[in-house]
C-alpha cells in the first residue's frame, strides 16, 4: 500500500468535517519540531498514567498472601482497573473530540491523583478497599481516549500511523510499574510507590496544562456526545477495529498484569524475578508498537495484523503445553509480546485510515475499550481455570484459537474495507 492511500481521508485544515469553519490557532503552520515536543508530551502524559493503571498488578502476589485471597481474587483486583479504565474511554474519547487534549491530559491526570493516594494511604488493607481504589484507578486507563485524537490532529495523515504508534509506546508505563513497584515496597514500605506516583502525575498535571496545546484547525464536532457516539457505533471501522484491538491489545494487557502471577505458580520463580520478566515481555511490546505502524504506513496494516495474529497463534499454542522456560517458554513470550505490540499499533493505523477526522476520538474511546474489555475477561478466565483444574493450558488454548479467528477476519473483512477505501 502507497502512502498516497491515506491522503484520501484528509480535509483542509481549519475546516469542519461538516462544513463548519473552525478557528485555526494564530500564527504560522506547526513545524515538525512543534508536532514532536506535542507527541512527546502526549506520550510521557500516557506512559505516566498507565504507570499508575498498571500499580496493582505487580502488588497481586503480596495481596494474595497478606489478605488470603484466592486465585479469582487475585485476578479479580488486577482486573477491575483494566475494565473501569476501558469502558471510561468511550465517554473520555467523546469529551476529547469536544475539548481537546489540552484540556483532557491534565484532567485525567490530576483525577488519577485521588484513587493512587487512597490505596498507598488506607485502601490497601483490606479486599474491599482495594476494589473500591481499583475502581477509580481505572480513571488512569482513559489517558488513550485522549492521546489517539491529540496526537492524530497533529499529523498529517501518512505519518499517523508512526506517530500514534509512538504513542501507543507510553504503554511502557506498566514496565515503569513492574520495574520499581516491588523494589519500592521493600525500600520504604507499601504506600511508597503510591506516593511517589501522586507526585509525579501532580508534577505533569501542571506541565501539561502550562505546555499542551491543540493541533491548529483541530476539527471540533458541533454535535451532542450522545449523537456522535450513535453514529459512532455506526461505522463499520468502529467494530472491526474494536474486534482485532480486544486480541492485539487485550492480550497484551492480559499478559502484563497476570503474567507475574502465572510465572510465579507455572514456573515457581520468586516475585521480582516474575516481575522483571514481566517487565521484558512490557518493554519489547512497548518497543514494537511503534515500528507496528511504521510498518502499517508501509506496508498497510492489514499485512501487519495477519503476521501478528498468525504469531500469537503458535505462540500461545506452544506455552499451552508449558515448556521449559528456557529457552522455548522465554521465546514463545518473547513472540507474543512483539506481535502483540505491534499488532496494536497497526490497528490505530487502521483507525486513522478509516475514521472520518472528527470522530477519531469517539472511535479511539470504542477500540480503546474494547482493547481494555480483552484484557479483563483473560486474567479472570486463567485464575478460574487454575483454580478448578490446577493449569493454565486451556486459557493458553483459547487464545490460540482466538487469534486464528481474528487472523482469519482480518484477512477477510478488514482486508475488504481497505480496498473499498482505496478504490
């Protein structure tokens, strides 16, 4: 695919997708200087977020211990921010489109805030607490919703895909967690990797409010939330994309906040060994986003999601069978975590091709939590699974299959919407 086939979704800049003039910002067209320092921002502001998303997940053992819970438990606390995180970014990605990043970043940031200290402070103690906490830690989750549209504004349409991939790598911010979370708690206590998080999401609230700005002509819908989430949910890129994100991103979610625990009962290897492995799978996937859409303005994204789902496929086939860790066990992760991340990029490289620009955020909220919905049902399936039959082979087996079903949607139906675009 030619990059000439993502010109066709582009509109003059400070005209409304509608017809309505919009404003553009006083002075001359953004340089690539200016659209870089506004994708960094974006990004650090998701990676930080995602950091505190993600603080419960490397802390799921030591729960488990401390308060005797059980393996649904577990996976249950680890879950419930993922799912909050991602039903929020359907009304998150509307109020994007409506207000802008510069308005949102520093909004769910400062929201983020109040959840982290509560549970570093007084939720930890006890399950219910930790629910209650995890529920509104979800907030952080929604800082996708409004990345994807900041960021796509910013970029002229053949260089979408690369930037909102490099987005998308703020998803490193699990790492964050899964690197300094434990050490945190043995260096200064339970509520310190809480506290040192607050500041921090304090510290960008403020640099984000003082330093965002909006892309100029940013498209801005004249439409009720609720209108435009209606015909939202109307356009057959909603769904498709919705469809690959819950398996390209979901797994990639899933593995992050379950794998400590899996590593740790499968391969009998301590917390922070589990966590530091966890971390590496992050930190490839965090890598190969980026390089999912560059390859996506290349080569179509289409190529790179049926690569990726055929990859998943025998990966997830092989550690059903819970080889040897080294090295076929290491490898199979290894595997997953590159073509799940970037597979996930490739799929808002299909959302920048396929969406009309004002609804960019509306679509990116629906993907989103369908990403975020695929990552919640894994965890809960493999604690049940383990728990009634003492081995996660069948949660392994099922994600094999479900990555060759979508492998065989995307070569199908989504392959037959590019087309059609192209035409």
């Amino acid at each position: 695919m030619t990059t000439t086939n993502h010109r066709t979704n582009h509109r003059p800049t400070g005209v409304h997708a509608e017809g309505v003039p919009v404003p553009p910002t006083p002075g001359s067209p953004p340089t690539t200087t200016r659209r870089m320092w506004m994708l960094a921002l974006a990004t650090l502001g998701f990676a930080l977020n995602f950091w505190a998303w993600a603080l419960l997940s490397p802390l799921g053992p030591l729960f488990k211990d401390s308060l005797g819970l059980s393996a649904f438990q577990q996976a249950l606390l680890v879950a419930v921010p993922v799912i909050v995180g991602s039903v929020g970014r359907i009304p998150v990605g509307a109020l994007t489109d409506r207000f802008g990043g510069r308005v949102m970043f520093p909004l769910v940031s400062a929201a983020t805030i109040v959840p982290v200290l509560f549970l570093g402070l007084a939720g930890h103690t006890s399950l219910g607490g930790l629910l209650v906490g995890g529920f509104f830690l979800g907030i952080s989750g929604t800082s996708f919703a409004v990345g994807v549209p900041f960021v796509n504004a910013w970029f002229p349409p053949e260089r979408r895909g690369l930037a909102i991939g490099v987005f998308g790598a703020g998803m490193g911010g699990t790492a964050i967690s899964a690197l300094t979370t434990v050490k945190l708690v043995d260096g200064g206590g339970l509520k310190t990797p809480f506290l040192v998080t607050a500041v921090v999401l304090a510290i960008y609230a403020v640099a984000a409010a003082l330093l965002l700005r909006d892309a100029p002509g940013r498209v801005v819908p004249t439409q009720s939330m609720l209108r435009r989430l209606a015909d939202t949910v109307r356009l057959p890129i909603t769904w498709q994309a919705s469809v690959l994100y819950a398996v390209a991103f979901g797994g990639f979610v899933a593995f992050s906040v379950y794998l400590p625990a899996y590593l740790k009962t499968a391969y009998a290897l301590t917390q922070a060994d589990a966590a530091n492995r966890m971390a590496g799978f992050v930190l490839l996937a965090v890598l190969m986003r980026p390089v999912g859409g560059w390859l996506s303005d290349r080569f179509g994204p289409v190529r790179v999601l049926t690569s990726g789902l055929a990859v998943v496929t025998v990966g997830a086939a092989v550690q059903a069978f819970t080889p040897p860790l080294m090295p076929l066990g290491t490898v199979a992760l290894l595997s997953m975590a590159a073509a799940l991340g970037a597979g996930s990029g490739a799929v808002f490289a299909l959302v920048a091709l396929l969406a009309p620009p004002n609804k960019v955020g509306s679509v990116t909220g629906v993907v989103g939590a369908a990403g975020g919905l695929g990552g919640f049902v894994p965890p809960l399936l493999m604690g049940a699974l383990y728990g009634a039959f003492g081995s996660y082979a069948l949660g392994l087996a099922a994600l094999a299959v479900v990555a060759l079903a979508t492998l065989v949607f995307t070569s199908t139906a989504v392959r037959r919407a590019v087309l059609a675009h192209d035409q």
